[in-house]
C-alpha cells in the first residue's frame, strides 16, 4: 500500500530554531546544566592541553558543537527535500519511489507509514537525495531517514511530544556561501504542549559535521533546548559532550556551567560554556551581554584562571580575536 508522508510533527515543532544563532558557525543550532552524566565525561576531562594557544580555537569548536547538536532538526527541514514538490511524497513498503525535485536533481523515499494524514509511533522514512533543488536555497545530497518512535498529543493542534531517531550518511547542503556534511546519528524529543514554547531534549552517539575548514565529531552528546514562539523569541540551551576536530590536538570535553540565554537571531545574553581537557586544564566564555564575553584560561587545573580577555562575539565567532 502507498502512503503519503508528512512530516507535520517535526515542523510545527521547530519553525526556526536557532535561526541567525547569533552569528555562530552552525549553518542549521532531559538534561539542565548537564553534568558528568550529561556527556563524555561532561567535566571530566580530555585528552587536549587548554593553554592559551589551543583554548580559543577549542573554544569556538566548542561552542560549534553546541549549536550544531541543538539545531539539527530544523537544519533537515530547511533543506526541504521532500517537503516542497508538485504533488505528494508517497512512501511505498515495497520499495523505493523516485520523484524529481522542483528545481533539479532528484531524490528516492523509502519506508513506511501507519496513515497518511498524521504521524504514528513506527513510522519510518528514508530520503536519499542527488543534486537535489528544492528551490530552498540549498541543494542537497546523500541520506538521511527520520524514525518516529512514539507521538502523544494531538499533532493536527501542535500540541504534543515526539520523540525521534535521525540518521545521516554522507548528509550534505550546499548553499551559495556555505557547504556542509552531516554523519550520525540524533534522537530528540520534541514537546509542543507548553503554552508558546517547544522544548527539544536531544543526544546522540556520535556525529561529525563538516563545514569549509572545520570537521567537528561530537559523542555521547545531549541537551536541552527551549524556544519561546512569539517575542521576545528567547531561546535557552544546555548542552554537554565530547568533541574533537582537525583544528585542534586531541579531544576535549564541553558543557553548559549556566545557561546559555539569547533571543533567536541575537547573540547570546548570558550564560557559561566550558571545555576541560588534559591533567585538569579548563578554559571557557562566560557571557557579558550580547556585544561582550569574557574568556577566561585556567590552564593547571588550580580553579584560578590565570588568563581572562573580554572579547566581541564578532571576533570570538570569527577567530580575529586574540588572547593577551
């Protein structure tokens, strides 16, 4: 049997996470403050050295990653492949459909569908895209499948919680500025029952993200993510895991120590990230207001950060600043 399929739940739920992510990297962005629990280690440690050469780079990856992991979900559905065509995507048990997509390219849906008209607890879809233009602004390749594992609410009034598996093999969008690759795996929860607010509790095993020059693999990550759906559209993040990149010498663990608080498409007005790596060292930016943060170095692990610089988000965001 064929069946056409929405996915209606995932985008009431997230109309435009961390849109603008106040000029952060991240071309897409059941744990409070997590801890140790939170990630690999979330505090632990790694095995990077946090001096002032590699806290700043580290840093920004740090925060990179955050970012990343928090807007995932909104990022597949901005590339709207599947979302924008002449008629509808049909999901047949029996093998994979092929559809043109509006503009060029095409892509192939395989999976299956309890109904049509809604999202049930089961329901399964893969897309796997070739140079496909869906008129979005991205063109699209490789593999990415969406996996409900369980719906409660009424998803027609967006009101509900769902809970899902994403997939990416060798996921990428390409836009005219910017490039980037997606592999791993993300499950979240998505809640739409609080009045004007959706909260996305996320984590994975492992993903790697590749943008222009950074390539950053992110494990056992989680978080949680809120985001007010009328003004002042305030956002809150919590976050931990472990990262590593080809920017910087070994791994390093990053967490949340205060939330971090912004209004979509500002930069962030308060809150903590950190990073800890080898023997103790830890460095991290703690919020000023949304023009200034302050990084700050401690490098032997002594609680005392021998090194702490105010700097613009423009400058940390960009690598033009500097640690004096």
């Amino acid at each position: 049997m064929d069946h056409k399929f929405f996915l209606t739940a995932v985008t009431l739920a997230l109309p435009a996470l961390l849109a603008g992510c106040g000029g952060a990297p991240c071309s897409f962005g059941g744990c409070n403050n997590p801890g140790p629990q939170g990630g690999a280690g979330g505090g632990a440690g790694g095995l990077m050295i946090v001096d002032e050469n590699s806290a700043l780079p580290a840093l920004r990856e740090a925060w990179f990653a955050a970012t990343t992991t928090a807007a995932l979900p909104s990022f597949v559905i901005v590339t709207g492949v599947g979302e924008v065509i002449a008629g509808p995507v049909v999901v047949d048990p029996a093998g994979p459909t092929s559809y043109d997509c509006p503009v060029s390219g095409t892509f192939m849906v395989s999976g299956n569908v309890a109904d049509p008209n809604t999202v049930t607890a089961g329901d399964f879809v893969s897309y796997e895209s070739s140079v496909c233009d869906s008129s979005t602004g991205y063109v699209v390749d490789g593999v990415h499948s969406l996996d409900i594992v369980s719906i409660d609410g009424d998803v027609a009034s967006g009101q509900f919680e769902q809970a899902q598996n994403l997939e990416f093999t060798d996921f990428q969008a390409t836009s005219p500025t910017l490039a980037t690759t997606v592999n791993g795996d993300h499950t979240a929860v998505i809640d739409t029952r609080a009045l004007n607010t959706v909260t996305t509790s996320y984590s994975g095993t492992s993903l790697i993200v590749n943008e222009e020059q950074i390539a950053v693999t992110m494990r056992n990550y989680s978080g949680i993510a809120s985001v007010q759906t009328i003004a002042p559209f305030n956002f809150l993040l919590d976050t931990a895991g472990r990262a590593n990149s080809t920017n910087v010498s070994g791994s390093f663990d990053y967490r949340t120590d205060e939330t971090i608080r912004q209004q979509l498409g500002a930069n962030p007005f308060d809150g903590i990230l950190e990073i800890f790596g080898l023997n103790g060292g830890t460095a991290r930016i703690a919020v000023v207001d949304a023009a200034i943060l302050d990084v700050q170095v401690d490098a032997n692990g002594s609680t005392n950060y021998e090194i702490s610089v105010n700097m613009t988000w423009d400058d940390f965001l960009n690598g033009t600043g500097v640690l004096q």
